[in-house]
C-alpha cells in the first residue's frame, strides 16, 4: 500500500504539472458550461401554463378554447386540478398558474382571475400573463361586445403573485450534464492517450522489471483520475452557482456526498473504458479517432446539452441505454431534485451493467507491450 500511495502522489504531480490536461480536463468544461449558460436557450421557448376551471361554464370553456387552440407554439396549456397544478408550479413544471373563479362571466360578477407565477422564469411567466390576458378580453368582447357594453359582465381581474419553484431551467439541466460529459472525458482521453504514450515510450515495459507490481501503478493511475473528477465536478457546481443561481439539491451534505459518489462511479467506469481502448488502439494515431469514434455519439445523444425527448424516438430508444445518459440523468436527478439513492436506482443499475461490459473488454484487451 504504501509503493502505491507513493506511486499516487507521484502521478498526482506529473499530472498537474501537465497544463494541457488540466486546460482540457477542467478549463474546456467550465469554457462550454459558460458559453452554453449564457446563450440562455430559455428565452427561445413559449410559456408552459397550468389552469384551474373552477367555474366549469361557458365562459371559461370559452377562455380555455381560445387558449389550447393557438395554432403557435408560444403556449402550453395544461388544465388540471388546484392541488396538482400548484406542486407542478413548486416544481418548476410550469410557468404560470391561472385559477378561473366560479362565477366567472355571469352578468354582473366581478371575477379576479388569480396568477401565480414562478419567479424563476419572469421572461416565460410574463408571456403567459400576456396571452391569458388578452384571451379573457376576447371572450368578453365575443360575449357582450365593445365596450361599454362589455362592462355589463362586471369586468374581469388579473390578480398576480409570485412564488419561486425549484429550478427547471436550461442551465439547471446543463450543469449537471457538462459534469457528466467531463467525468467522461477526463476517464477516456486520459487514460488512453497517457497509456499509449507510455506503452510506446517502454515505459510500461520497463515496470514489469521494477520492483512494482502492476496493480500498485494502475491503482495510482485510476486513484489520479478518481480524484481530479471529484474535483472538477466540485468547481463546475460552484461555478454554476456562482454564474447560474444553480441550487445543488437541498444543499445539505447526503446531497453533496452522493453527488461525489456518483463522480467516482461514473470515473470508475469511462477509466475503465480508457484502459479497453488504449488495449486496441496501440498507436496515438489510432488511438485519437477511435476515442472520438467512441466519445462523441455519447457527448451529443446521452442528453448532455438538451433533453433526449428532443432527438427522433427512433435515436432516442437507443441512446437512453448509453452509460454517459445514465451518469447524466443520475447526477441530475440529484442536483435538480434532490433525489437518493433509492430514486436514482435505474441510473446506477445501467451503471453496474456497463461497468461489468467494459471491465470484461479492458480485462480482454488491455496489454502492457
């Protein structure tokens, strides 16, 4: 134990000394998570609004009508019960809550429509506001005319209220996915192109002489990339809560210990695929395109940087079984809603698969000459 911590520590100093990995292992994935955050793609969707018809009449059937039947994609409407659309407005589901109350449109009933909006997403929320707005203005007008002679319904109210959701933003979903993609590249890349420089150089060669065994120089190896993935997921969750008003779950510490987990897990695992594929690419000129051969479907199809329900069904009944998706969605799932263990055991079930596939394939190909 003690030749492999020194054999740790000395990996550990080769590969902070090393700035092109620390630029590409920690500086590339802060870089995307900045840049994709900033471009803010929550400004380029409609607004997502739940109703409540309390007064079941003609006139908010009317409402409702005008309302689902925009032939636009700038609102979805979704009409429900109070107690439903309220925990899906504290989840973030929605943007806006509009609650249509009884009496609503009888002649001479004053009828205060209650909005309540998430904080959160002011931009989508306002639109919604927006458009009910002008939906309760037609149907009074189709109904009782210009006016004055609409005022004969006793007006209609718009009365709104905030209430600040759990985060179901773009960068919410993003941050938890750029530390996925990093997690795996730091495993891949790392590996595969450190071992194939060494295979190469004979320095693997040389260790079967030393008075090494060749457990205690991959435990130093694998100890390495465990330990820098723990890191790098900590500074893009701070960064992401410093620039993105990111909340880590509930902020407690069982939430920031699973999420440490889940990086040494998913490190565990693309480690172990960078040592298959340093095994069948003996040359960096082979060892680049099949890495990128391997990496890149897994960066853009496993949900790192928009949702799967976004690709063709056809892609995405495939690629929801890609280990980089269930690193993705576990690590989300925690950071975005807090979830356990017990919640997230499908992801670490998919986990434990690959992890048995690729430790089979490094077992298999893996070579030290």
């Amino acid at each position: 134990m003690r030749v492999a911590l020194s054999l740790t520590v000395a990996s550990m100093k080769m590969y902070f000394r090393n700035r092109q990995a620390i630029f590409f292992s920690l500086f590339i994935p802060l870089l995307i998570m900045v840049i994709f955050g900033l471009l803010d793609f929550d400004r380029f969707e409609g607004a997502e609004i739940g109703i409540v018809d309390q007064a079941e009449n003609e006139a908010s059937a009317a409402v409702i009508e005008r309302l689902t039947g925009r032939a636009d994609e700038l609102l979805d409407v979704e009409v429900g019960t109070l107690a439903r659309e309220m925990e899906r407005l504290e989840e973030g589901r929605i943007d806006a809550l509009f609650v249509i109350p009884a009496g609503f449109g009888e002649d001479g009933v004053r009828s205060v429509v209650q909005a309540t909006t998430d904080e959160r997403s002011p931009q989508r929320a306002a639109l919604g506001v927006t458009l009910v707005g002008q939906a309760l203005s037609a149907v009074a007008i189709e109904r009782y005319g210009p006016p004055p002679e609409a005022s004969r319904s006793g007006g209609v109210e718009l009365a709104q209220t905030t209430l600040r959701g759990d985060d179901r933003s773009y960068t919410a979903f993003l941050v938890p996915g750029i530390v996925a993609m990093s997690i795996m590249q730091l495993g891949i890349f790392g590996v595969v192109f450190t071992l194939v420089q060494f295979r190469q150089q004979g320095v693997l060669r040389r260790l079967m002489a030393a008075p090494v065994n060749p457990a205690q120089f991959l435990f130093a190896q694998v100890s390495t990339r465990l330990t820098v993935s723990v890191l790098q997921t900590v500074i893009l969750l701070f960064t992401g809560m410093i620039l993105f008003d990111l909340t880590v779950g509930d902020g407690n510490v069982a939430t920031w210990a699973l999420v440490l987990a889940l990086a040494v897990v998913g490190g565990i695992l693309f480690v172990t695929m960078g040592l298959a594929i340093s095994g069948v690419a003996r040359t960096e000129e082979v060892a680049a395109p099949v890495t990128n051969l391997i990496s890149m479907p897994m960066m853009f199809l496993s949900g790192v940087f928009f949702p799967l329900d976004a690709l063709p069904g056809v892609v995405t009944a495939v690629t929801q079984f890609l280990p980089l998706t269930y690193l993705a969605d576990a690590i989300r799932a925690v950071v975005t809603d807090g979830a356990g263990v017990t919640d997230i055991w499908p992801e670490l079930a998919g986990l434990g698969a690959w992890a048995a596939i690729v430790f089979a394939a490094a077992t298999r190909f893996f070579r030290w000459e």
